[in-house]
C-alpha cells in the first residue's frame, strides 16, 4: 500500500491538480484491485468531504468491477471521470494522513485463504463492492460518511491486490456492519 502511495505523490510532482487519470497511470490501468484501493483511500481521506467526490468513486468502483464481471482484462474509463482534477495540496493532505496506516498495513497483509479472493471469490467481492458502489450518492447527503464505504473498499482492494482473503473477511464485515451503525447513529 505504501508504494502505491508513493506512485500517486509522485503523479502529483510538480502539477497544482491531479487528475483521475493521472493517478491511474501512477498504479497501472491493467490492474482492477489498486483502482478499487484508489478509490477507497480517496473516499477514506479529507477529499471525502469534498462535493461530488463520493458519487465519482462510487462510479469508478462499478465501472472497473463491472468491467471484471465482464472478463475484461484491460480497465477502461470513461474521459469525464479520468479528466476530473484533485487539487495537488489536498491529495499530498489524504497522502500524509494515510502513510503511517500503510506502512501498519504492509506488514500485516500476505497471500492466506486465497479461495476466498480468487474465481468465485473475486466475482463475490465485485458485487459486494458494486453495491457499496450504487449506495456512494447517498452519502453525500451526510458529511464523510462515505469514509465507511471508502474503508470497506480500501480493504477489498488491498485483499485483491495481496490475494489476502482475511483481508477480504474484514471487508465483508465493515460491509455488513457500516451501514448499521451508521443508521444506529444517525437515528439517535
């Protein structure tokens, strides 16, 4: 996880906005699980509070999981989501904030209970992020909550990414419970 950060400071080096398409480029468009990872650590920082963030990762989320339902073997985006801009300071913010959690991060994650991440476990892990993905809209009607959503696709996409699959059972579970205690907590 830390490299990945490193490969989206180093696509914001010297530019005052980075694109979507940029940072993709950074991490490699042949790859679906650090897309997935991309946009739950943007959706897990500060920029998840920005307008229209949460909606843009949701569809980033179901564009690229749909595309590995389909088979597909190379990601393709449409120009208006890789053209949108993330201004320079506050990607280097999230980035800062991230860094000690990835580096707690790399040294738990490894290749375990790979059935639960590989064939059927893999097309499991795309819907359940597909439906997290159609749910992004509604977060914007409350304040960074989307930072559970992004938390839970943060772990999908490391699973993916390390062929952990206890990773990918924690990411069930903060599928499965977010929502609950989001609702619990807006309730009272």
């Amino acid at each position: 996880m830390e490299q990945l950060l490193n490969w989206m400071q180093e696509s914001a080096r010297g530019r005052s906005f980075v694109s979507i398409g940029e940072m993709m480029d950074s991490v490699g468009r042949r790859s679906f699980g650090p897309m997935v990872l991309l946009a739950g650590i943007i959706l897990v920082t500060p920029l998840s509070g920005v307008p229209g963030i949460p909606t843009v990762m949701g569809l980033l989320t179901l564009l690229t999981l749909g595309q590995v339902l389909l088979g597909q073997k190379h990601l393709w985006l449409p120009s208006w989501i890789v053209q949108r801009r993330i201004a320079r300071h506050r990607l280097q913010q999230g980035l800062r904030w991230l860094r000690p959690s990835a580096q707690r991060i790399d040294r738990l994650t490894r290749p375990r209970l790979t059935f639960i991440v590989d064939g059927p476990g893999l097309y499991l892990m795309a819907l359940g992020c597909m439906v997290i993905s159609v749910a992004m809209p509604a977060t914007e009607v409350v304040p960074f909550s989307s930072s559970i959503a992004g938390l839970a696709l943060t772990a999908f996409g490391l699973a993916m990414i390390s062929r952990d699959g206890v990773l990918a059972l924690v990411a069930w579970a903060i599928s499965l419970t977010g929502p609950i205690l989001l609702v619990r907590n807006l309730g009272g």
